[in-house]
C-alpha cells in the first residue's frame, strides 16, 4: 500500500515501526492525538479525559506488543476504556458498526435464513449485510432505549428494521404515471405522459421498479384495470391479453440491481368500477382528460380483467405460478347485478383452484375514497384532490406480542388490557421516533436519499406525510385467548368473545393513540414474516420459557416455533373453510386494515363449484374482510417443471432433486428460503379437500 508522502509531527515521534490499517485502506503511523481527536468529536468527551485514556491505550498497545494496528482494534481499546471510566454514553457514540466475520462469511455464502425474501448474487449479499448495519444503526440511533430493548427482548417487533431509512408500503392512484410520465430525480431519463397502453404499462414498471428502492415493502397500485381502460378502448381481446402478459411477465423478473429480487407489488384490480372513482373524469392518452368519466369505461376495464386472470391462470413459461405481483381483487354487493358475473366468478374459481394467490376482497361498505380504502381518515382535502394526487404510504408496521403480555395476566383479562394500553403507548413511541427520523430525510429534499419520494411538481409533492398511516400488528391473538380462557378461536364460542373483547381495545387503543399525537395508528393485518417465528422463539428462552413452550406452536427443541399471525386461527385448526372464514370475519368487522382469511387447498381440492359457494357465502353469509384461497407447488430442479401439490419425486422426470412452493404471509415463495418457524407453520396446516371442509 501506499503510504503518506509526510508525516505530521506527533507519528514522526511514534515509534516508526508502528503502523495502523486505517478504515479507508490507507497506512500511517500510529498517532495517539488521533484518538484524542476522535473522542473529542464523536463522544464529546472533554479534550483533558480524551489526552488521559489515549495515553492508557497507547500504553496497553505497547505492554501487548502488537505490531500489526487496525483502526478497528483501536477502536475497540479505547471503548474499553471509555466503559472502565463509566462513560456508556460516550461509548455508545463511540461504537463501531458492523458484523461479525462468521456472520458476514454465513451472509456471503446466503447459508443465513431470516429474510423473506433473500436476495441472491453478490449484489444481494450487499444488501444483506449493508441491513444488518442499519439494522444497529436503527437499534444505537433512531430508537429510544426504551423501544430498541423491547424490541430486542421480543415485547414488540419492530418490521424491518433494516430498512429503517424508507417506508414500508407506498400505495398510488396510476393517474400519477398518466399525468406526468417518468420523472425521476437526479437528472435521470425521463420520459412524456404515455399515448398508449403499451408505454403506459412500461413506465408503471420502470416506477414501480425506482419506488422499490425507496421502500422497505410493496408498491401498490390500485384499481389498474379501470385507470387503464381509457387507453384501450376499441381493442380486442388478442390485444388486451398481450398487454396482460406485459404486465405480468415485466413485474415478474427480477429486479437485478436490488441483487435479483423480484419488485414488490401489489396490483388492486375492480370488477365494478369504485364509486370514488365513477364520478371523476377519465384521465386518457397523454394524460389529458377523455371528456368522459370512469364510469363509463367498466365494459372494457372487465374485458382487462378477464385477460389478465387468464394469463395469470396458465403461469409464467415454465407454468409456475407469478411470485409477483400480487393480485388483489374487489367485490362489491353489486358484483352479481353486472351481465358477465358468473363466467367471472368461474373463471376466478379456475384461476384459485389451479395457481391461488389471488386476493379477493369483499368491498361490502363501499369506500368513500381512495384514502379510505386505504384506511386514511377522511379530511377535506381529500374531496379536493385530483385522482393524480391520490397517494399514500404506511411508514412503519410494529408488531405486538400478546401471549407475553398472557404470560404476565395470569388469566386476568384487566390486567392484560392494562399491559395492553402500556405497550401500545410504547408501540406508538416506535412509530413516531421512526417518523421524526424520516421527516429528517425528507426535509433534505430531491438532494437527499429520499429524493424521489420528496419529488416536487407545480401542484404537489410526491408524498404527503399527512396522508400517511402507522400500522400495529398484535401477533398471537389466539395464544392469548387460550392462556385467558384455556380454549382456542375455533373451539368456543367463549374464546372468540375473549378475542373480540382484546381486538376492541386494541382498535379503542390505536384511535386514542391517533388523536393524541395527530397521526394515524391502524390496527392491521402482517405480512412479515419473521415475526411470528421471533416473538415465539424470544418467548422460549425468556424468563416465560416453562409457559411458553407450552403455548406456542411448533418444535420447542428444534427452534421451529412460531405464534399465530393477526387475528387468524391456528393453522392447524381442522376446520372447514367457511368457518375459518366465520370466525375470522367477527374480527374482521372491526375494521381491521388489510386483513384476509388464507385457506390452504389440498391436491384434492380442485374443483371450481365449492369456491364459487365459498366466495358467495363468505360475501353474504360472514363478516369476513377478504380471502386468499392458495395449494403448494412442487418445483423440479431438474427439469424445471412446476406441479402442482406435494410430491417427493417429480412426475415427469422422477428426480427427487425438489423445492416447495407455497403461501407465505400473503404471496407465494421458494420453501427453502423460509425461516423455520415458517416451515413449521406450512407442515402443520390443515388442508381442505375437494369440499373445502
């Protein structure tokens, strides 16, 4: 290496022999005034104690011999002087951040399984170790002491904490995309307000793709089919299924340069056009206004609609299901009134039966708006907002660990809704310190690192904070319920009166919350899914172990546990599927955001007609919010082809080299990049048969 061509005064002194490998792979001498300066200007310890405890470092450099300095080792010397003089604070300031070298060894070789979704290639194990910085980072700096050691003791779980400097979820009308074309920071390409449906296509895409590096989860894109229709009018079903398959197969490849992850997406798609919408005028090529409404392109945005689950139907070219995006689709009470509906409904049956994965939302209370649909409170500048202006993003989920808070009621249910109200004030303290924490990034403006989200236009910024949310997610509801009560959800009828009775305050809770800081706490549904698996395994070797092991799920011995997600029944419940839908559904009348009942379809259960039934009695018989009816796959690793159901040998070619398939929290993914509370989980769930039941 290159070393310094002059030496200032105090390493000329040093001894020449000496010399450090500093952090910016440069050599000097060593120079104790360089850590004098050090503490002076990261610890803030006073120019007298740093002289002091640099010279007891440069004495125990010398006692010990070494010869071979890093700034590192330094580093490390002089914290432990720093905790002798009992200077934490200092210490803390003072603190390297990094991973170990058996854990970025495990990270390179991607033989570690936290993730959800695991990049692959070295770009991928980039990001994975520049996470787990910002994971300390987001522990030392952004989060209180108060909220980093309930996270770190399994209190609450804080959602990817490694993506502390972004959002979690961004959510947009496409009308955005139409008006103003691509435009992103930094003085990168930009192109025009598309003329056709095509090039329209191709920017959501390309955004979606740019919006994926500025959050921590999915971008969302809502009612597409009606904000595409203005485009295809006049098109025939050979055109709109081409566009179906763009769509599909261009947010399905991987995204390379965040290390071969798939873009997160999610893709709301109406079968009637929402009532928010009907009313507005139609947004067409270029971005210019059609002289229509919305309301009079519900033929066409059908007809896309009918394409677009077909081609999801057969898959992608080797017959695998799409991993994203994530299809969400909405039902109204009027679904029924509109000519077409029961070829829909079988076709959306084949398309469940056959590859699952689809969302099917039950849009009983009409939204009022887009904001509401997405669970922001309505204000009055919502009514003023254009449909270009339609934006909104949940900035953090934290999830709550119920059966701790059990542990500690020991049956009283007064004294778990008071831990309850403790623990949410804490839960809303992560929210906010996290927000202030964004504000930060977000008052730097298009020259900071949330430049696109902070983009400007003459009539908005991109994101408005005020029309953000806060998500809380209580994990183990039904755990709960069973230390208070000794039976499950699906057992009695007193268990789900128990549930509904800590689901109550826990809404009651997130809305005191909302008023007192003026900002939005919802209570909902999770997607994460480590945090079942954590809080679990936190809970079996915490002080509640004994409890514990007798309550959560899974293997105790093996380290494969896991509690139940948010507002669900166990996995393993063997119920039929409408009473899963039943029982869930009371929960979900309270309002719950994004919450879905998942049913899990055996090899057996392919036959349309039961879901057809399930669908309408789900929709007129329950209170439930949404389905997710989802079979397995088995991936050959051979011949590549994908098969349905279980096997231990491929059909085709009988190799037994295999991978699993199958429905996380909500989208599908690989077995074998599952945490094992997640593959836990998925061996212990009951599978409904060809009844569903």
């Amino acid at each position: 290496m290159e070393r310094a061509e002059s030496w200032s005064q105090p390493e000329a002194r040093a001894e020449p022999e000496l010399y450090v490998r500093r952090s910016d792979e440069q050599v000097a001498r060593f120079d104790p005034q360089r850590i004098v300066d050090a503490l002076v200007r990261e610890a803030h310890v006073d120019v007298e104690l740093a002289t002091k405890i640099s010279a007891e470092v440069t004495e125990a450099i010398a006692r010990s011999g070494i010869r071979a300095l890093s700034s590192a080792l330094i580093r490390e010397l002089v914290n432990v002087k720093l905790l002798e003089h009992g200077l934490e604070a200092a210490h803390r300031a003072h603190s390297r951040l990094g991973v170990p070298l058996y854990d970025a060894d495990r990270l390179i070789r991607q033989s570690a399984r936290e993730r959800e979704a695991p990049p692959h290639g070295p770009e991928g194990t980039s990001l994975l170790l520049a996470e787990a910085i910002k994971r300390e980072y987001a522990i030392r700096e952004v989060f209180s002491e108060a909220v980093a050691e309930a996270h770190l003791t399994g209190g609450i779980h804080i959602q990817n904490l490694g993506a502390v400097d972004r959002p979690y979820a961004l959510t947009s009308s496409v009308d955005y995309l139409k008006r103003y074309g691509i435009a992103l920071p930094h003085g990168f390409a930009s192109a025009r307000p598309a003329r056709h449906p095509e090039v329209l296509l191709a920017h959501l895409v390309k955004f979606s793709a740019a919006l994926h590096g500025y959050l921590a989860g999915p971008v969302v894109w809502d009612s597409l089919n009606v904000a595409l229709a203005p485009y295809l009018r006049g098109a025939e079903d050979r055109d709109l299924r081409q566009l179906a398959q763009l769509l599909l197969f261009e947010l399905s490849a991987p995204a390379v340069a965040r290390g071969g992850q798939v873009i997160a997406c999610e893709v709301h798609m109406d079968w009637e056009v929402p009532a928010y919408l009907a009313h507005r005028p139609a947004l067409g090529p270029q971005g210019e206004e059609t002289g229509e409404t919305y309301a009079a392109y519900g033929e066409i945005a059908r007809r896309f609609l009918l394409q677009l689950l077909d081609v999801y139907r057969e898959g992608d070219g080797q017959g695998r299901p799409f991993l994203t995006p994530h299809l969400v689709l909405h039902l109204t009470e009027h679904f029924t009134r509109i000519e077409g509906y029961r070829e829909f409904l079988d076709l959306l049956c084949h398309v469940l039966a056959q590859r699952g994965g689809v969302r099917v939302v039950f849009d009983r209370d009409l939204p009022g708006s887009f904001f509401s649909r997405f669970s922001v409170p309505f204000e009055s500048s919502h009514e003023r907002a254009q449909t270009w202006q339609w934006r909104t993003a949940a900035l953090q989920a934290v999830a709550v660990n119920l059966p701790r808070l059990g542990y500690r009621a020991n049956g009283d249910l007064l004294a778990l809704l008071q831990q309850l109200t403790e623990v949410m004030e804490l839960v809303a303290q992560a929210h906010l310190e996290k927000r202030i924490f964004l504000e930060k990034l977000m008052a730097l403006g298009e020259t900071g690192p949330l430049a696109l989200l902070a983009l400007r236009h003459p009539e908005m910024t991109f994101l408005k904070l005020t029309w953000t949310t806060h998500l809380i997610c209580p994990f183990g509801l039904d755990e709960a319920v069973w230390l208070l009560t000794g039976r499950h959800l699906h057992e009695s009828d007193q268990a789900v009166e128990m549930a509904l009775r800590i689901a109550t305050h826990l809404v009651r809770e997130a809305e005191r919350l909302s008023d007192k800081h003026k900002v939005r706490f919802v209570v909902a549904d999770s997607t994460d899914e480590v945090a079942a698996h954590r809080l679990a395994r936190l809970d079996v070797r915490s002080p509640f172990a004994a409890r514990a092991a007798g309550t959560v799920s899974g293997d105790v011995e093996t380290g494969g546990v896991y509690y139940s997600r948010p507002f669900k029944v166990l996995p393993h419940a063997s119920v039929r599927a409408l009473e899963r839908v039943r029982i869930e559904g009371l929960l979900h009348d309270l309002g719950i955001f994004g919450v879905t009942t998942p049913i899990w379809l055996s090899e057996r259960a392919t036959a349309v007609e039961p879901l057809v039934a399930l669908i309408s009695r789900g929709f007129f018989q329950t209170h439930s919010a949404g389905l997710l009816p989802a079979p397995d796959f088995t991936l050959c690793l051979d011949c590549g082809r994908c098969i349905r159901g279980l096997h231990r040998q491929c059909p085709h070619c009988h190799s037994s080299r295999l991978d699993g398939l199958a429905l996380g929290a909500q989208t599908f993914g690989r077995l074998s990049t599952w945490n094992h509370g997640l593959l836990a989980e998925w061996r212990h769930r009951y599978r409904v048969d060809e009844d569903l039941g």
